[in-house]
C-alpha cells in the first residue's frame, strides 16, 4: 500500500482513512489489523461529523435559537459507524474505499463495541430521540453519564445468566471528545451556614466535606441527509486533587490516590445494585453528579451567549427523562439563589418555565424515593431547598383544598409513613411547566391513579407523548433489503417521513409485491438463524415461524406467560403427533437486573425448557426454543427484521408504552398483545384484523383485583396450566431438580402479582388464531404489509415534533455547512 497521507479536506476517502491509520493509528497498512482500519475509518467519519458539528455550534451561537436539552441517566446509543455512515449518505462511498485498501466493511462494523450506556428501553428511547432532534434541525443537547463499565455483558450458562463486566472502552471510542477545558464541580456531604445580605435577604452557603469535577466527553450526533450534527455530552467523573503530597511523602501511598478513586467511582459503573445502602448512595450521587454538571454546563453557555439569567427559560428547555434527573428541581433552584443570587420567586418562575417531565412507569415501587438519613448526608443544602419547595407547594394545596389533611399527605414532596422518604416524582411533578406520559393509555392511568392529586391540581400540565423509535437504524441500517423494496415501491420521501408508508397499503393485494415481501423475509430469518446456530449451537428452520420475545426480564412483562404457553404446546404434540401445528421457533432475549431473582429464575426456566424440547426427536424440529444471549441494539439489527410474531404479552396496565413493539411493527411482525402501553396505538394503527389480542383489560385487572383475585381458581379449572406447573415442579425442566423453581411456582399459584393464570386461556386460544393465521401464507403476507403500512405514528421524528411544539417551543435552524 503506497497511499501517502494528505489533506483530509481534499483527499478522497480512502486516502483519507489511510491518512487516520498512520496520523491517529501510528499503523501503516502493511501490519494493520482489523481493528485498527475500523479505527482508522470510524476516525474518518467522525471528521465529517464534526465539521457539521463546528458549523451547527456557530449558527447556534450567533442566532437567537432554544435549546432542548434531554436529561437522561441511559442513553444506549448502539454502534455508531453504521449509523453515521447512513445518516450522512456515505455508505456506498465506505464500502468502496476500504474495498480498494483490501478490507471489507461488513466485517469492520462487526468488530465495533456498543456503549452500554443503559439499562434497556428507556435508554434506547433517549438514544432515539437524539437522532430525530438532529434529522429535524433542533438545535439540542443529551447530557447524561461517560459510564466506564456498562451494562453488564450477559453469558448464559447451564442455563443460567451469568453478568460479565462491560468493557466498551477497553480498546478506545473513537467518536469521543474529552474536553478537559470544560468541567465543573459537584459538592457533596458537609453542612450549609446562613447569613443575611446587605439587602436583609437570608443567604445560604454550602460547605461540602468533599468535592467532585465533572469534566465533559462529547459525542457528535449526526441528523439523516441534513447537516445539523448535535451533541450527545456525557460527565466523567475526576478528583479535585488526584494525589496527596503530604501523605505519600508520609509513606501513605494509598491514601495518597484515595480521593482520586473515591471520585472516578461516580461514573465508573452504571446503575449499580441499588438494594445495599452503598449501592443507594452511589445510585443518588451519580444523578446529582450528572445533574448538577448539565445544568452548571447550561448557564456557562448562557453566559457565554451574553445572554441574561432572566431570559434562561427562553434559551434552554430541559427534558427529566424519568426521575433519575428530577433532583434538577432542586439544583436549579440552588443554582439560581445561592449561586446567582436571585429571589425565591424569580428562580422559582425559571426552574418551572425550563423543566419539563417525562413519567416511563405505572409501578409504585419504580417510582423513586430516596431515604431522608441518606438524602441529608449526602446532599444537605439540596435537601433543605426540598423542604422550603415543599413547605410553599403544601400552603398553595391547602389553600386549593381546606381541611383536606390526606390529599395534603399524599401530596407531601416527603413521605412522611415510616422511614421518611423524599418523592421523586412528586418533585419532578411540582417543579415542571409540563409532565407526560408515553403512550396514550399510560398516560390516562398516570393522571387516575399514581399522579392522580397532581393532575387535579395542575390538570393543564398533563398531556401525552406517545414514545417513537428512529426508522433510521430499526429500518434503513438493520433491515435494507425491506429498505430497497419501499424505495423502489412507493419512493424515498418515507425516509423523512414515515406516514409516507401508508403508501404500502395500495400494495397490499400485489401478488408480486408479496413475493418480493416473502424472499427478504426468508432472507432475514436465515440471517438470524445462522446467528442462533453461531451463538447457541441450536440449529432453527427459516421457515418456521418466528415467535420472538426480547425485552428486560421482568414479571410484568410476562416471559413466563410464554414460557407456560411453550410447555403446553409441546404436550399437546407429545400426545398427538399428528396434530397439525405450524413449526415455530420462539426466541427469547433479554437481560435481568443482577439482584433480581425471580427474573432470573424465568431465564432458567425458558433454558431448562429449551433443552428438553430441542432435544426430543419426537417433535422432528417443529418446536424450537432459543435464549439469545447478551440482547443488546447490536442484536437487535439482527431479530427485529426476522420476527414472525413479536410477544407484547404485559399484565393490561402495566407497561408504560414499550418501543420494541414499535421496532418490531415497523419491520412487518405481527403482533400478539393485551391492551397495554402503546400496543393499544399500535392497533388502533394497524387495525384490529391485523392484531393478534387478548387478556384482560386494565380496568378488568383493577376490578379482579379489588374482589380478591385467587389463581388457584385459575389453576383448577385448567387442566393444562395444570399440567404445566406440575411438570415444572416435578423437575422437568430442571434435570429432575424439584427446589429449583419452587419460589417461582409459590409466587404464581399463590400470589400471581400480575395475573399470568388469569390470562393463561386466552392467551392460548390467541396463539392457536396465530397458527391459523400462518397457515394461509398470502393472508399472513398481507397482514405483515399492512403492519408496516400503518407504523407512520411511531417514528420518533413525530414524538420529537410533538415535544418540540407542544412542550418545549422549539424550532428547527437550517445549517449552512459553508460556515468555517
């Protein structure tokens, strides 16, 4: 290779890898490895990024825009070559250049390590949002956490989960920028003292026992097809002081470093078990930290702008997603009257003009709280402006509501039963111009039942949002044979717009468009296939249908309500072989909290399933059973496009909104789901005919309840739930072990927190319309069609415009790459 670096403005592409492997890699061709050309190439990419980046900042700076910041502990932003290359139309340009330097493009983005940077959905959503705000020209900030270690990497072993430590930095992040130059200070523990100004007003200053620095790594997000390329900035945790002289001259070497270990702590893992106090305590100061550094990080742009702290509000629009970020309340308010020196009223007007809250949950427990011992020794002067918040909020319902001492304690931002607690969401609802749910459903019951006293007193701040996913990478990227096919089928304005695949729907009845539909089908099914072969050992048959659940492992969303479902199936073909039954292969995927053992228990279980049902030659492969290990958006590109059947199966009120039933919708899967989250839109969209539904509905759940749900009544009158538990308990799936899953059976028949014996019957005689539905191979394609038809809605361009519009009174800016 004789390629000698040059210019990367002037060079062309190739070239200007080569220029990258040598100037950044300190490679030349000839020893590369395959790594390093990724490098050398993702580099590359970045540097067109960033001269959108430079000219998007310089517009942003020089006109009078609003800025939409998106707060927000996850943001699980998946593999960045691909998508890059696709939003900026370069795909075929990388695919030719490294092909001239001998490499092979597919093979590079498969080497490249995904930032685990969350937990599941609510990450992805951020990580969604970010590139709809760019497609869209918003100008925007994500400001989040540089965790060191991610979520963990998942291995399955003799059927078990097993966390394996997620080292995404290990070999570099070519798409960071560290500012060293841009950092701020966090205080934490300590006391706070009060003094009178020379105005008479009561001044407060914190006196923290130690400090943090939060120092700024950014990450350029690139628009489609546009040049707006916005921010994704994320805090990494450092020492104030990184070494001790006097100790290590002491001969105390590791007291020495202490403060710097201390310190990196904040952001070297995400979410860590947060049962143990210390884990709670890490938990609380990870959200503060970031916090506090984000909105620090706002006024410094402020003031950068010359713009005056009272025009803040009309500068930056700040987006909690969840509660992870609401002590913002708080700091802002701290921020703005100890910091800035304004008045109680006046900070209090920009704290509620700026922030906005997005609620994701239904679930009491998943509404955060956090214990007031702990609270007050890590954040005292936070906690103190908590209580005046709170103090003034319960005056005003007081007043709104006389005599009214329960609303009055319901309301309280402290929890006042037991062991005090500070209310996270009640704080986020207080101190926020706007708070909404996800999907339409959910953000009806949020309004009735969890925030119900806040929607009464603040009826104009609740609305809906209801969550989309980016078409970008769950489409274009990780499904482009079906990309090819819309394209050459009703054009490419759908790439902007995805009502624009209503389109789809006159083609419907095509005959040829079916069969065009089927073989990238058949494409993408064998693709996984051979992933599960490669991964598990497990060999499935494309044809098969292909039943897929990938989700977090969680009781709620009911992977043992499948997992039921599988065993009765697979006794029924035991019995009578000649039954006919369509062959299906379920898959599932998905990792469970590290201290959740009933979560678990059902990974096992699904496991223990699988290895006696693919076992069995009786069946003659028309069952299969599949765990894929370690779910990830890597993955994901894989077994969204080749589902059959996608399991959106959650006890009626219980999920928020989901977005993997968006993912799958979008990609042509047909649906089997209650009337829970966004599968409500989803179909309402798609159609009834189209949607496989069953269950109880959330107001049939409420009402089971209130009379006293007993499953053991379930469970009598049904032979084959019967069966089914019996042979689990028996060891059946457990290699003859009859303790394994006892607590996991205990839970079911005597308490079934989330109904799966309720729904048992209904939901097998839904998968038996399913088998019959597959049968008829042309109506099943037209069904597919029509789902893909009618997925327009849930784009995350249309959430965005509707955040943009309705909450945060933003607007695009065009981006004129001319600008140096």
């Amino acid at each position: 290779m004789n390629d000698a670096p040059t210019d990367a403005s002037t060079a062309p592409f190739h070239q200007d890898v080569v220029r990258n492997l040598i100037c950044r890699q300190a490679r030349y061709p000839d020893v590369a490895t395959p790594h390093d050309w990724y490098m050398a190439l993702a580099y590359s990419v970045q540097g067109r990024m960033l001269a959108r980046w430079a000219a998007s900042t310089k517009t942003y700076a020089a006109r009078d825009v609003k800025v939409a910041c998106y707060l927000s502990a996850e943001f699980l932003i998946g593999p960045q070559l691909g998508n890059s290359l696709l939003n900026l139309g370069m795909q075929a340009e990388a695919r030719d250049a490294m092909r001239v330097l001998g490499q092979d493009l597919d093979a590079l983005l498969a080497l490249e390590e995904e930032p685990g940077l969350g937990n599941g959905g609510l990450g992805r959503l951020a990580a969604c949002y970010l590139d709809s705000l760019a497609t869209l020209e918003i100008p925007a900030i994500g400001y989040g956490i540089r965790y060191e270690f991610g979520i963990f990497d998942q291995q399955i072993r003799d059927g078990w989960q097993v966390e394996c430590t997620d080292k995404w930095l290990q070999k570099g992040n070519p798409w960071e920028i560290v500012r060293y130059d841009v950092g701020y200070y966090v205080s934490f523990g300590g006391h706070t003292e009060s003094t009178t100004d020379a105005e008479g007003r009561l001044r407060v200053r914190w006196i923290p026992s130690r400090q943090v620095k939060g120092v700024a790594c950014d990450m350029p997000m690139q628009g489609y097809r546009v040049n707006t390329c916005n921010m994704l900035r994320l805090w990494k945790s450092e020492a104030v002081e990184s070494f001790d002289f006097q100790d290590f001259n002491a001969g105390q070497y590791y007291q020495a470093v202490e403060e710097k270990v201390v310190s990196e702590t904040l952001s070297k893992v995400l979410y860590p078990n947060d049962e143990p106090d210390a884990g709670k305590r890490l938990r609380l100061a990870q959200q503060y930290f970031f916090v506090s550094c984000s909105l620090q990080d706002m006024l410094r742009l402020m003031d950068a702008k010359g713009t005056s702290i009272e025009k803040f509000a009309d500068l930056f629009a700040a987006q909690l997603n969840d509660t992870h970020p609401s002590i913002a309340v708080a700091e802002l308010m701290r921020l703005l009257i100890d910091e800035r020196l304004l008045s109680w009223d006046a900070a209090w007007d920009l704290t509620q003009r700026t922030l906005a809250y997005t609620n994701h949950t239904l679930l009491p427990e998943a509404l955060e709280t956090w214990g007031l011992p702990l609270f007050a020794s890590l954040l005292p002067r936070p906690l103190e402006i908590i209580y005046e918040i709170n103090r003034r909020f319960l005056d005003d319902v007081r007043r709104r509501f006389p005599g009214d001492d329960a609303r009055v304690a319901r309301m309280s931002l402290i929890d006042e039963a037991g062991a005090k607690k500070v209310r996270m969401a009640h704080l986020a609802s207080v101190g926020s111009h706007s708070v909404n749910g996800v999907a339409a459903l959910h953000s009806d019951l949020l309004k009735r039942t969890v925030l119900r006293d806040f929607a009464e007193m603040y009826p104009e701040r609740f609305l809906n949002v209801t969550n989309g996913v980016t078409p970008r990478r769950f489409l274009m990227l990780s499904n482009p044979g079906l990309a090819r096919l819309l394209d050459a089928t009703i054009g490419t304005d759908w790439t902007r717009d995805l009502a624009r695949l209503d389109a789809l729907a006159a083609h419907a009845g095509d005959a040829a468009f079916h069969d065009a539909w089927r073989a990238i089908r058949r494409e993408n099914k064998a693709a996984l296939a051979a992933r599960i072969a490669a991964e598990t050992g497990i060999a499935v048959d494309p044809d098969a249908l292909f039943d897929i659940q990938v989700k977090r492992i969680h009781e709620y969303k009911r992977q043992h309500l499948n997992a039921l479902y599988i065993i009765d199936l697979y006794n029924r073909l035991r019995r009578h072989p000649e039954l006919d039954v369509a062959p299906r292969c379920f898959v599932f995927g998905g990792k469970a909290a590290p201290g959740y053992a009933m979560a678990k228990l059902m990974i096992r279980l699904i496991n223990g399933i699988a290895e006696v049902v693919n076992s069995d030659p009786a069946l003659d492969g028309r069952l299969k059973v599949v765990f894929y290990p370690d779910f990830n958006v890597k993955n994901g590109h894989w077994i969204y496009p080749a589902a059959d059947l996608s399991e959106q199966i959650s006890t009626a009120g219980k999920e928020a909104s989901g977005t993997g039933n968006m993912k799958f919708m979008i990609n042509g899967a047909l649906t089997i789901g209650t009337l829970d989250g966004a599968n409500v839109e989803i179909r309402e969209e798609a159609g009834a005919e189209n949607f496989f539904l069953f269950g109880l509905t959330a107001q049939q759940v409420e009402e089971l309840k209130a009379s006293g749900y007993r499953p053991a009544d379930y469970l009598q009158r049904n032979d084959a739930l019967r069966d089914a538990l019996e042979q689990i308990a028996q060891g059946r799936f457990s290699r003859g072990d009859t303790e394994m899953f006892r607590p996991l059976l205990d839970n079911l028949v005597h308490h079934d927190p989330f109904l799966v014996l309720a729904d048992f019957a209904a939901y097998v005689e839904c998968q038996e319309q399913v088998s019959d539905a597959w049968r008829d191979a042309r109506q099943w394609t037209r069904m597919s069609i029509m789902n893909t038809a009618h997925s327009g809605k849930f784009s995350s361009d249309r959430a965005i415009a509707e955040y943009c519009a309705r909450i945060w009174n933003t607007r695009a800016v065009r981006i004129d790459l001319a600008q140096p």
